[in-house]
C-alpha cells in the first residue's frame, strides 16, 4: 500500500511541454469542470506570484505522469496557453497569443517561469492512489498521525497522552475519527515550533512527518539539560494550552483549520511571555480576535471564485499551500500579528 514520493518542482513552461506525458486515471472527474472565469483567477494567481496548491502525479511503469489531484489547475493552464480564454492583465483582456511581442512578453514569460510544488509517486498500485485522490478531494492530510504514533518517547508519550487530552485539544472542531490521530498531529506541531522558538531565539520549525519524528527521537529519553528544559517547557505549554481553553470554552468547536490553530497558538504563547501567563482581559481580547477572523476567513472562502477580499485570500493561502513550511508558518504568524495588533488598537480585523 506504502509508496515512495518525492517532491519536484515545474515550470509552467515544464507542464506545458509534457502535456502528451500527462494522463488521467479512470477515477479522476470529467476533464474540465471550471469556467472561464475560474480558469482566469487561476493565471491572475500566477501573475499575482500567489501559492497554488501542490500538484500530485504517479509516474507509471510507461514513464507517464498520471494525475491524482490537480486536473482543473492543469486544463485551466493548458487552455491558456491554447487560446482558449482570455485574462484581465492591466486593465486589459488579453489571449496567451497577445504576449509575444514587447513589452507584454514579460508577462509570458512570468507565467512560464511560474514554479509549482508537485508531489510525485512512483509506480504507486491503483488502490494506494484512489485512497489518495480521495482524501485529497476531502482535503485530509496523510496520515502523519498515524505514522507518528509509532513512534516511542517520552515526547511521543507527552503529545499523545497528556497534551491531546487537554479539554482545548479535544473540543477544538478537528475530525474524531481516532485513526487519524488529528488531534496528536497539531500537538506535535505546536511543541516542536514551541521548543524550537525557545531554543533558536524565536526560529520556526519545519512540520513534515520527518520533521516530528526527529523531534520525538531527539527527546525520546532527555538527560541532563535535556531532561530540564524539557520539563519546563512542556509544563509551559501544558499551561498555555489550559489557558486557551479559560479564553474560549465551548468557542474552540468552531475552530478546525490545524495551519489555523497552530498560529493561534504560537502568538498566543508568545502573549505569555517567560511565564507563560495571561490576564484575563488579554484572554477575552484575543479569543474574540481569533474567532471574528476566522468567521471572516470562512465567510470569504465560501464565495468561491466571487471572493473580493485579496488580504483574507493571501492569508488563506498561506494555511493551505504548503502548510508545513517553516517559511509559511512565519508567514502565517506574521500575518496573524499584525491583524492582531490592529484588532487591539480597533477592535476591527483590517479592512473590515
């Protein structure tokens, strides 16, 4: 069922040139379900340099790249470039054919040079690929849980056993099947970005699977200094969490975004300076902060391809591409403070 991947990065210019390499196995949607306009914000993104959320491909014993998830952004770029639809540039509706000549072949080439993330497999068997497609389509993460549950320690046990079942932890909105150990993974997020930001002078750490696993191996058994800072620090972030829990009771069902909730915590750790303590009007501040953006944040995203909000788009996609990044979990927390700190002064999240 396991099935080794790697992570590419392509050109447009690369898609475009291995289109004939590109197939689509029987279980992917019909070719071309976005409309024009849908296929327009697509090319805008590009041009706008905003994250396009990674491609997944299975390259197959023919040395094909079969699809798993990613159709509609491929067709929506190919048609492009075939004239199939025109974008707004500058004021100005513009067909792929209309950028050869200066000065609009800079924006060619912007989009030919665009780099997408894409996830290849190889030789991965049919049924490894329809679980894959999916949990795609549901948006499920890959079972990083489950994967770090076999894993042994006194992190492991501190994450699993005492951090996930904290009253905040377990009726925070993330899915209850238990198989998916979601609860256990933002746990294992939150320490390692806590104790990496203590010990690195605020520096963020990287989420991926590899990343928590040598988190959880590098204080399997800790001795020493290990062992001290260690104690403290799971204490601190035992008493941060209990904190969110005063600030938001029965509130932390609406919040169920991990990218999300990892932020929250983050900022809401650093609220608590070296003893981790926060007033009581501090917490009812920022809960009501976190909640009205989040409301937003869910607001915008359900108008699809209508929203008009490009700050609560930017940030959406800072949750959603590649959302284990140590750059984009910077990003997310940069952003979230400054929302923050205008929220305090206003009492508005900004631009509402």
């Amino acid at each position: 069922m396991k099935a080794k991947r790697r992570v590419e990065e392509w050109l447009v210019e690369d898609l475009v040139k291995n289109q004939t390499q590109i197939t689509f196995p029987d279980f992917q949607r019909e070719r071309k379900l976005w409309s024009a306009p849908q296929k327009a914000l697509l090319i805008d993104s590009i041009l706008k340099d905003i994250d396009i959320p990674k491609l997944y491909f299975n390259k197959n014993d023919k040395a094909e790249f079969e699809v798993v998830d990613g159709q509609q952004r491929l067709w929506a770029i190919w048609d492009y470039f075939n004239d199939e639809y025109s974008c707004e540039v500058n004021g100005e509706e513009l067909y792929f054919s209309d950028l050869e000549k200066p000065p609009k072949d800079r924006i060619k080439n912007t989009i030919k040079n665009y780099k997408l993330q894409i996830t290849v497999f190889e030789q991965a068997d049919e049924d490894y690929l329809r679980q894959l497609f999916v949990r795609l389509q549901w948006g499920l993460l890959l079972n990083t849980g489950e994967k770090l549950n076999a894993a042994s320690g006194e992190m492991k046990e501190f994450v699993f056993h005492q951090l996930a079942k904290r009253n905040f932890i377990q009726e925070l909105g993330l899915p209850k099947t238990r198989a998916r150990y979601a609860r256990e993974t933002l746990c294992a997020q939150i320490c390692i970005n806590s104790f990496s930001r203590e010990q690195l002078n605020g520096r963020f750490a990287r989420t991926r699977y590899d990343d928590l696993l040598h988190f959880f191996q590098e204080f399997e058994h800790p001795k020493g200094k290990d062992r001290t800072f260690f104690e403290r620090q799971t204490t601190k972030i035992t008493r941060i969490v209990d904190q969110l829990w005063q600030a938001f009771g029965s509130d932390a069902t609406t919040l169920s975004n991990r990218s999300y909730l990892l932020s929250v915590y983050i900022l809401f750790e650093e609220l608590g300076g070296k003893d981790g303590k926060i007033s009581a009007k501090q917490k009812e501040e920022f809960a009501e902060f976190v909640l009205t953006l989040w409301k937003l944040l869910k607001e915008e995203s359900a108008k699809g391809f209508n929203r008009t909000d490009e700050e609560l788009y930017k940030f959406q996609t800072y949750l959603s591409s590649a959302p284990g990044e140590r750059y984009q979990i910077e990003k997310r927390y940069n952003q979230l403070k400054e929302y923050y700190s205008h929220f305090k002064k206003t009492g508005k999240i900004k631009g509402h």
